[in-house]
C-alpha cells in the first residue's frame, strides 16, 4: 500500500475503514475498529483519533466523541482534532458548544485554518445563530492567512437560507459574479424550498442552469 498525503500506509487504512463507517453509520463496526487502534501505536495518532472523533459523532454517539477530545488534550492534539470536534458540534447543530470549543483552541494558541472556519459557520448556520455566523465570517474576511472558499460561501448562504433571510442571501450570490458556483445557488434553492419561497426559487433554480446548462435535459 502506498503512503498518501504523508500518511503511513497502516493509519491511512484505518482513517478510510472509519471514514466508511462514518458514512453508513457503522457504529458496531467502528467500535470493532476502535478495540483494534487501542491496541496498537495507531491511538496516539491525530488523524485516526479524528477519525474516531467523525465515526462516533456521525453514529450519534457525541459524548463518546468529546470523551476522547478531552482524554486527547494532554497529550498529541493538534488542529485536526479541534477541527474534527468542532464539526461534530456542527453536524448535531451545537452552534454554541463549537464557538466555546473555537474560543478555548484560540486561548490556547492554535491558529485556525480554512477548515476550521467551515466547521464554525456550518455549525452556526445549523443552530440558526446568524449574527455569530456573520461575525465569524467577516474575521474570516479580514484574515489575510487564510483564503475564503467557496465551502465558506455555501456555509454563509445556507446560514441566511435556513433563517429565511432569503433575499438577503441571493444579493450576496449576485455580488460574487461569475464566481458565484453551483453549490452556492443550490444552498439558496434548499432555503428557498424550506420557506416555500417560489418567486425566488424560480430565479434561482434559472440562475442553475445557466450555470450548469447540462441540467435542463
């Protein structure tokens, strides 16, 4: 097996068992997974414990989660394992417990990445909490280390789309231009079916296929 992205190729293999468990919500064989990394080298390794942060959050086991969060921050945390929890807090809508999360990994002088943010607004965005999610992303803005993408657009207009602030969001789509990318008007689409807003559906859905024209068939 060949090493990817610096990984060795044993750990490589259990990020992607956890991965597939993560996605069919696998949890008796993520707990099998689990019983094996203890075993071995493998359970002080950030990657595979952000693994197993991702597996046990997406199987709906978030104490277990935090649980190897917290057992983890004396030891080799790292910003993976920040960014890994606080994307469980997104993914069960905790808007609050992720900006605690994202205060005390700042206190404690990790720098925050790209991925850090779309953690942030995702969790934000599910947690309807819009004036924090617009904070967060104007610092994002102001960031000259870190490039705004277009995760972090969706992130924004899903976070307007589900508060119903749906004209709102289509301008700042407009103001993007051509830059403006298919997941980007879908977020505002699924805003715009979760209000029953037709007359801006509409708009929208032509705004998509004028991106992605293959579609009208």
């Amino acid at each position: 097996m060949q090493a990817n992205d610096g990984l060795k190729p044993a750990t490589g293999t259990f990020v992607t068992v956890l991965g597939a468990c993560s996605d069919l919500a696998g949890l008796v064989e993520g707990q099998q997974i689990h019983q094996i990394i203890s075993k071995t080298v493998f359970q002080e390794c950030t990657h595979v414990v952000s693994a197993l942060i991702n597996m046990y959050s997406k199987c709906g086991e978030l104490h277990v989660a935090r649980k190897m969060f917290d057992d983890g921050l004396s030891g080799h945390m790292d910003l993976i394992s920040w960014n890994g929890m606080i994307a469980a807090y997104a993914h069960h809508g905790y808007g609050n417990e992720a900006i605690s999360l994202f205060n005390k990994m700042q206190e404690l002088g990790f720098q925050a990445n790209d991925v850090t943010y779309v953690g942030l607004l995702t969790a934000c965005s599910h947690a309807g909490l819009v004036d924090e999610g617009l904070k967060y992303f104007d610092e994002l803005l102001k960031n000259r280390y870190i490039q705004v993408r277009e995760d972090h657009y969706t992130c924004l207009i899903d976070l307007f789309g589900r508060a119903g602030r749906l004209k709102e969001a289509f301008n700042i789509i407009e103001g993007l231009g051509k830059e403006a990318s298919l997941s980007v008007w879908g977020a505002l689409l699924a805003g715009c079916r979760e209000h029953g807003n037709t007359d801006i559906g509409k708009v929208v859905a032509d705004k998509i296929l004028e991106t992605e024209p293959e579609n009208a068939g």
